[in-house]
C-alpha cells in the first residue's frame, strides 16, 4: 500500500495544536505521533510548515454543464487544490439546470474524470418535487432554494411554492435568500437618479440590508412552521447575523437553522468598490465595514457555522463593463484559505474558529462521511500552509479559465506548498502533480 510521510509539522488536529508526524496509508491517515518511522514511505519534511483539515468549500460555481466558455470542473477543481481546498460542493445554476437524479450523474461522471479534489453536487429545487423526495441522501448533500435571482429558472420566490419543498425535502434546505421586489424597485431608483451610469458603490444599497432581511425572514418562518432544516447562505447584514445568533445555542447537529457566511463579504467592504468596479460584484452585495464585522463576530459566536467561497467565475468581457451589464460573480476558490488565514494574522479569527468553520463544521452539518479533521482513520485531506512564505497574487498563477481575481496584485502573507486529497499529494511545492482523482463525497445518512 502506498504510503506517505509527514515529517514534523505543526498539526491542527480536533481540540489541540501540535508538532507531530502524519502517517498515510492509502487514502486515509493511519497514525499520527511525534515521531514515526515509516521505511519506504514518500516523505515530505514539513518542519516549516502547518498542517491545516483541508477546506471543505460547499459553495461553488463551476458552470459545467453550458456555461464552458466561462469555467469547467477541470480548470475550477485545479484551482481549488491549489488553494488547499480539498473538496467541493458544486451548485444546481448551470444549464441546463440540475433538478434530477439523471443531470447529478452527469456531473459525478465529469468530475470522476476530470476533478483532482472530493466533490458533492446540490440538487436545486424548481417544478421538481417528486425528483426532490427521491433524492439519494448518502450522494447529494442539499437541496439549493433561490429565493432571489441566478442564473436559470431557478427563481423559486412564491410562499406556497417554497412551503412545499421546506415541508417534503429529506435533505438539508440551503437557501439564497433575497427578495426580487426590493431589488426591482431600488434598480429602477437608481437609473431614475444616474440613467445607464449607476456607480458601482449603489450595488449594496440595490441589493440592500431590506431585501436580505425580508427574504431571510420567510425562510426562517417557513422553517419553523414545517420543521425543514435550514442553513441560509452567504449571509451579508448585520442584522441576519444578530437573528442567527438567536438559533446558535446547542449541538451543531441539534440546530434546526443555521448560516454560512463567503470569503468575499469577510474580506472585503463598500470601501473597495471604487477600486475593483465589476470585480466585487456578486449576490447578495459585499456591503460596509459594520456588516463584515458582525460577520467576523458571527464566526465567534455561532451564529455562522459555515464558511464558503460563492466561487462564482465569468468571462472577463462580462465583469468590466457598466454596472448594468456587468454580471454578478467572484471567483475566490483559488485564494479563500490564504485570505481566512490573513484574517486570522490580523487577529480577527484564531486559528482554531478558521478550521472549525472551514473543516470540522462543513463535514459535520452536511454528514461527510470521514472528513474534515486531521485524525487517525479520516480520509487523508491536508492543506500544508507556510505562514511566513509570503505569495503576490498575479496573472499567471491564477488557474481559473477566467483568469482575474479581486486579489490580483494583493500578496499574502502565506503560501499554500502542499495539498493532499484522499491521500494523494494533489499539489506539491505549489505544482499541480496531476495525480489521480478526487473522489465522491459520502454523506452518513439514514
């Protein structure tokens, strides 16, 4: 059996930090010690570097099938494992939509094929329910409600509608939850007042703290009346997460609703607008610097117990355009530990709430199946990170097919060196290997 050896590295492990080697049997972690000797063995001196549960992001856009032009599990999943992203929950929006057993097989054979990272795919919800109450719960991880506009026929914004898939759903509820209404009226405003040139700094007050607010509040009320379990996505407002606080008390597991927040509205603010234009446009808004701060604030206090990236690339013909015609969508897959571990170098996260969000959590509120922790018998899914290797972020490093990101120039103070998926070494000295596949996520569901 093939064996791989991590020598000395700083270990994040459930509960406690240590310096300790990692033994790797095939796809999982057998031992972990201070010291173990494995004759044989590939081995990686890690003295310099920390070793992180790879980052279960159960947030992506990867356009694959019917958007190619834009990206494709092959060039989206590389840039994930470059980032030590080790697995990845894809969304139902591509084209056609994903609403039955026969469109996920499609893209699990793709991603069998094509994806070096774990990989899951949500079924989305539409005129769909009988697809929806036969869905496999050991292979889908949740059923995506639009409840504010994407791409497709997703849009899902009626009360009866909604109710019937809140009340028959076997699966976790993920929701987008913004009111179309709102957005519709404050769009008109704005031309009314700018015509066809709105700033870009009016995107969080169209997309607004109301239309949030209202949205989120309906799922919360239909949650509680049919007993659905609800993770409401992308949280963006002070003000959701001063309500999630609210449904935080408890086992996670025990928790009826909870709440993710994405890398974009942790890391950036309405500061920001005037210098990225387009490239900071996404759904729902990155909005002021209070709301980013509740959302820190929410990490440590439970009120989000998930954190994704909404990685979500376009051409970059659609991103640089007027605030009208350009789309909605930030690519950040690529990027998203180093910028959580920046947080964390600010002092605005600990080390601990990073990997809790990132790993522990995910892995434990979808039911993945032997993942999210570095531990004796877990799938083997490390990011190695050096902390003090700083890493500018440019151009040509950027793996996705669009080829831009809102941290283009920015240099971290971190390099991701090594990433390690279902115990193959995806990613050595900062290099895709292109050894073999990621595998299908597995959820412990009964």
């Amino acid at each position: 059996m093939q064996q791989l050896l991590l020598k000395d590295a700083q270990t994040v492990e459930p509960g406690k930090i240590s310096r300790q080697d990692i033994l790797i049997e095939g796809e999982r972690i057998a031992k972990i010690a201070p010291a173990i000797s494995a004759p044989g063995a590939e081995v990686l001196d890690c003295h310099e570097l920390l070793a992180l549960p790879g980052m279960i992001d159960a947030h992506v856009h990867f356009r694959q099938p019917g958007m190619e032009h834009k990206a494709t599990i092959y060039s989206e999943s590389r840039a994930a494992v470059l980032g030590g992203v080790t697995s990845y929950m894809e969304m139902p929006n591509t084209l056609p939509p994903t609403l039955n057993a026969e469109a996920l097989e499609q893209k699990r054979a793709i991603a069998a094929h094509d994806s070096p990272a774990n990989y899951a795919f949500y079924l989305g919800a539409g005129n769909n329910l009988e697809d929806i109450k036969r869905a496999d719960i050991t292979k889908v991880p949740a059923v995506k409600v639009y409840m504010g506009s994407t791409t497709g026929s997703l849009l899902l914004d009626k009360a009866e509608e909604l109710r019937g898939i809140f009340k028959n759903s076997p699966l976790l509820i993920c929701a987008h939850c913004e009111d179309n209404g709102l957005i519709n009226q404050k769009t008109r405003e704005a031309k009314a007042i700018y015509g066809d040139q709105i700033p870009f700094e009016m995107h969080p007050i169209i997309r607004g703290r109301d239309c949030c607010l209202k949205s989120a509040r309906l799922a919360i009320n239909l949650a509680l009346e049919t007993g659905a379990h609800l993770h409401i996505m992308h949280l963006s407002t002070k003000e959701e997460c001063e309500i999630l606080k609210y449904f935080a008390a408890g086992p996670l597991q025990e928790r009826q609703i909870t709440a993710e927040a994405c890398v974009p509205h942790l890391c950036f603010s309405d500061s920001d607008y005037a210098r990225l234009k387009g490239f900071l446009k996404c759904n729902p808004a990155v909005k002021y610097e209070q709301d980013r701060r509740a959302l820190i604030a929410g990490i440590k206090n439970g009120a989000i117990t998930t954190v994704g990236t909404d990685h979500a690339p376009h051409e970059l013909k659609v991103k640089t355009g007027s605030y009208l015609n350009t789309a909605s969508g930030i690519p950040s897959v690529q990027f998203a530990l180093q910028a959580l571990i920046e947080l964390w170098q600010r002092r605005e996260i600990t080390l601990e709430e990073l990997v809790r969000v990132t790993a522990y959590q995910p892995a434990e509120l979808y039911q993945i199946k032997d993942r999210g922790a570095i531990k004796e018998g877990c799938f083997a899914d490390i990011a190695l990170v050096n902390l003090v290797r700083p890493f500018t972020v440019t151009p040509d490093c950027i793996a996705s097919t669009c080829g831009f990101s809102p941290f283009t120039g920015h240099t971290f103070g971190s390099s991701v060196v090594h990433t390690i998926v279902s115990g193959t070494l995806a990613v050595k000295d900062g290099q895709l290997t292109e050894r073999g596949c990621g595998q299908a996520l597995e959820f412990a569901r009964t």
